[in-house]
C-alpha cells in the first residue's frame, strides 16, 4: 500500500501514535467506503480514491 493511500493515513490517525492494528484498517476500509459512496451520490469525482480502497482492499486481504 502506499504511505499516501487514505486507508492507510486513516487507520494511522485512528491509532493515535501507535501501529495500525487489523481493527482501525477495517474501522478506515468502512470511512472510505462510505465517502466514495457519498461522493458518488453527489456526483463529486473520486480523484482515484475507488483505486485506493481497492488497492486496501486486496492487501488487507492477505493480511488475514
């Protein structure tokens, strides 16, 4: 993932100083998932963010 990926910086922030643990990355998977929907349903552009969640997606799918 990169280090500029949303779901990786959100799950940081929910962490406070600490390592991301499973729980904040799934906790920033749904915080992604419903910004894109909300963006869609206002017809705003995803600026790559559907890219980003993917990308999250398939990596903390080999995290289990």
């Amino acid at each position: 993932m990169d280090s500029n990926n949303i779901v990786l910086i959100t799950a940081q922030q929910l962490a406070w100083s600490d390592k991301p643990k499973k729980e904040h990355y799934v906790e920033a998977l749904g915080f992604t998932q419903r910004h894109i929907q909300h963006r869609v349903a206002l017809n705003l552009p995803l600026y790559g963010l559907d890219k980003e969640l993917a990308q999250a997606e398939q990596e903390l799918g080999e995290m289990k």
